[in-house]
C-alpha cells in the first residue's frame, strides 16, 4: 500500500514539475498572456483534470512560475562564493550578464510578468514586489557592510541600473552587459 501511494505522489509531483516546466519555457519564450492553458496541459501532456488538480487557475500557475523564478535566483545568491561586500555586489549583478549571453534570453521574467499584470493587489504583482523588495534588501545590506554612506538609496539606485541592464542586454548587444555592469559599479559605488 505504501508503494501505491509513493508511486501516485511521485507521479502528481511529475505531472506537477512538467506543468510548471512546460509554463516556464513558454511563458518566458512567448508571454503570459499569449499562452493559454491548453497548450500547456498539451505540451505538458498531462490531463485537463490533472492541471486543475495542481493549478485551480491559470493566474496560480503564474504565480508558481513567478515563486519558482524567484526560488532559483535566490539559490543562485546564496552559492556564489563569500567575497568582500564590494565584490558580492560585482558577483549579483554579473549574474545579469550571465544570462543575457544565453541563446535564449528575453529580458527579466520578473520585469515581463509586472508589465502583464499591472494591477499592484494581484498576487502575480505582489510576488514581483517581493522579490523586488528581497533584491533591494540583498544589495542594502551589502552595502551597509561596504560603509556606503547612503546604503538604502544606493540599493535602490542599483536596483533601477539593474532593471536597465536587463532590458538593454536583451534590446541591445548582450555582450556589452559585463562592461557596462563593470563601468556602472565604479562610477555608483566611488568613495565620495
């Protein structure tokens, strides 16, 4: 009996994780809003009843896409190699760059989804604020270890050359990202 239970959980996990996948690879390639649900239960190949067993809505599949995005880059943070409070906030923002020379980059998935859902009380909206707030809170506080006289306003101004970065790396030239990344840092972070 307990193998029969293993088995179904470990098989709704699965349709789960090929769900979330399936609306991951879409819904960043394409847009939210430009993929419906049934071509993701279909490339997912999963029943109509089991998506709804995972996702009432559509809106809480984008919510768990939102939440994993923000899992994954928090878990990618928290592995980079301890350094100088300097030389983290160099090592978070390269991240930017990393992605951006990928094949298939377009742009932050936190930025795309805010502009689908503007309305600041969706859950969607919030959990970007969230994460946006983590961000800010990550760089403030490695600031406040740097001696940056004004760490709160400093993070915000990293956070908005952040937001920059990730739209021209996908507009412009993705190559130009590390320099730009290298160049924007000494300027905001000189000792005045």
């Amino acid at each position: 009996m307990n193998d029969t239970i293993s088995k179904s959980a470990l098989t709704a996990s699965s349709a789960r994780t090929r769900l979330l996948e399936t609306a991951t690879r879409l819904f960043y390639a394409q847009g939210i809003h430009a993929v419906g649900i049934d071509r993701i239960i279909a490339e997912a190949g999963v029943a109509k009843a089991t998506f709804y067993n995972h996702f009432p809505s559509k809106d809480d599949l984008v919510l768990a896409y939102i939440e994993d995005q923000d899992r994954i880059g928090r878990e990618d943070v928290a592995a980079l190699p301890k350094q100088a409070p300097r030389k983290m906030i160099g090592a978070v923002l390269t991240r930017i760059s990393n992605a951006a020379v990928q094949g298939d980059y377009r742009g932050c998935p936190f930025l795309n989804a805010a502009a689908e859902y503007p309305d600041p009380q969706s859950p969607v909206r919030q959990a970007v604020d969230a994460r946006r707030k983590w961000y800010h809170g990550v760089l403030r506080e490695l600031l406040v270890a740097d001696g940056d006289p004004a760490p709160a306003l400093t993070a915000s101004l990293l956070v908005a050359l952040s937001d920059g970065l990730l739209e021209s790396a996908y507009l412009d030239d993705p190559k130009t990202t590390a320099s730009l990344i290298r160049e924007a840092l000494a300027r905001i972070l000189a000792r005045r």
